[in-house]
C-alpha cells in the first residue's frame, strides 16, 4: 500500500480573483488555461470517499482548495467535519475575501487547523496590480477579526499570511513592508520568490541551480481534483504547479479508480521512472521546482522549512 500522508483535495475548482501571476486567470482555450472541465464543486459524498480511502493510508492532513479558492463552496465547514471525522488535520490555503462573519466561525468550529490568507502585494496599489482587487482593506480586516476570533475563543486554528516578493531587487524592503502586515495581525507567515506554474508563467525572478526531481512523485502526496478530463470529476495530478496544464498531467481519475489504483498504476510508474532519469514529461521539464535553489524562501517566522510541506510529516528533500 502507498502511504498518503497529505491529500490535496479540491473542493472547487474555480477562483473569484484574477491575479495576475496565476493561470486561472486566462481565458478558457488559450496556452495556459484552466479549462470549465475543471472549474467544478466536488461532490460532498465523493469528497469523504477520498478522504474514507486516504485515511486508510495513514493520512495526516487534507488541504481543501488544491488551485481553487474552497471558500466559494457554501458547504466548506461540512467539508470540515469530514476531514476532522477521519482524524486528520484540515488545512485551507485562500484569499481570505470570504472568510468572516458567521461563516468563517462555522468554520473554525468545524475544527478547521489551519487557514492561510495569501495577500499577494503590501499596499492597496500593489494588491490591486497583482491581485486584481480592490479588497485589500476587506482582507486585512478579515485577517485580524479571524485572527481576534480564534484567540478569544481558545480555537485550535492558526491563521497565517503568504505573500509574494514582487521586485526581486528590493527584497528588503518588501520583506520589512510585508511584516507590518504580519505583525500587526499576530500571525505566521512565508514569503516566497515567485514560480513559474510549470513554466506556464514566466516570473521576473528565474531559479538558479542544480536540476533534480522536485521529489514529488515519490512521496506520500496526493492531488485529487474537483474536476477532470472530458466533464469528469477527481482528476489526480502530480501536484498544483501544474495548474493551465491540467488536461496533460492527469494521472487517472478518482471514482473510476481507487487511490491506490492510480498511486500504483501506470502512469504514475511512468512519472516516477521519468523523475528517475531525468526524462521529465512536458508538464514537468520546465517547472522550476525542478530547480535546487534554496533562496526561494526568503523569510519566514513559522519555522518551517522550504521543502517541508504544511502540516505534513515530510519534506521533499527526502525524496529528491
């Protein structure tokens, strides 16, 4: 049996931002979409068989929005209880628009562990560039008011921050910018050196290093779509970079297979082999997580390491 340690679950497909950095943000049908096949809700009852299967594998935690924003799904906090159900850890990575009132404290009394707002510029100017939104304010104060929520409360969720350095010339400042932010909410965070989406994107900044396989394919990671090929649902890829180049990194598809299945079938043997040689598939050979350059993480008060997943028991270094 394959050991599953995190499964990345996307409970919708969809996003209700449009930044300027990510491949949900083309039109359908051009280089680099995400095509509608994919932008789906899963199915609740789908969801907890995934999760059911997982949990049999030793999972430990589930992130719920894969390359979609799970706060779009009404039902997030059911999602929730399943996780918490089948004794995982429930982690949400989101732009945090949606996440206040009453439904972010269902949430939150869900059992959600982890919530992250990715706030992708440190100004309303900059936020409005990348994000393409003029919610920056809504989002901090959303921040706060969870952040307020939970400590008052005595919940066991973290919330925590995710930002983008956007002039790689003048990291400095962006960091010391991007931690009056932190700061003033109390809060974890990462700042990170943009990707390249599988080379769907091309950021100013290009990784510089050895290539090697990024340890994906060989370590106890799943990613299981809300959407698929064909008008499907539960397309399993490698991992998220490869967002825009769904349809070609599709390993199998969840209901019509077991986990264990597509974790043991074909072409995810293929894959593996293929990191093995060096003979990286199209949806891989220019993804710069490929690249082994340890100054992609430039700051961080979580402790957390660069390969080392969220919430999860192991790093990639184990496997690259």
């Amino acid at each position: 049996m394959y050991e599953i340690d995190r499964a990345v679950i996307e409970i919708n497909g969809g996003c209700n931002y449009t930044c300027a950095m990510c491949p949900q943000t083309k039109p359908d049908g051009t280089t680099g979409a995400r095509g509608k096949s994919w932008l789906k809700k899963m199915p609740l009852d789908m969801f907890e068989r995934a999760v059911a299967e997982c949990a049999e594998a030793g999972l430990n935690v589930v992130n719920l929005e894969g390359s979609g924003e799970a706060t779009l799904n009404p039902d997030l906090p059911l999602y929730i209880e399943i996780v918490k159900k089948y004794g995982a850890k429930a982690y949400i990575f989101s732009n945090g628009f949606k996440m206040k009132g009453k439904f972010m404290e269902d949430c939150v009394g869900a059992g959600l562990d982890f919530y992250r707002f990715s706030i992708i510029g440190y100004n309303k100017d900059l936020y409005k560039q990348w994000m393409n939104s003029a919610n920056f304010d809504i989002v901090l104060d959303n921040l706060h008011k969870m952040q307020e929520y939970v400590v008052d409360t005595e919940a066991n969720t973290e919330v925590a921050t995710y930002h983008l350095i956007l002039d790689n010339d003048n990291i400095d400042h962006e960091v010391e910018q991007y931690r009056k932010i932190v700061d003033s909410a109390g809060v974890h965070t990462e700042i990170w050196k943009m990707h390249n989406w599988s080379g769907v994107y091309d950021p100013e900044y290009h990784r510089a290093g050895k290539t090697k396989t990024c340890g994906r394919p060989f370590s106890p990671d799943i990613v299981i779509r809300a959407g698929g090929i064909d008008g499907k649902t539960g397309g399993v890829h490698p991992c998220c970079q490869v967002l825009g180049r769904d349809d070609e990194a599709v390993l199998g598809h969840f209901g019509e297979m077991t986990v264990q299945e597509i974790m043991g079938g074909e072409l995810y043997e293929q894959l593996r082999e293929q990191h093995r040689t060096g003979d990286y598939p199209d949806f891989c050979k220019d993804c710069d997580f490929l690249i082994d350059d340890p100054e992609t993480l430039v700051y961080t008060n979580s402790g957390r390491t660069e390969m080392h997943m969220n919430g999860t028991k192991f790093s990639l270094n184990d496997y690259r």
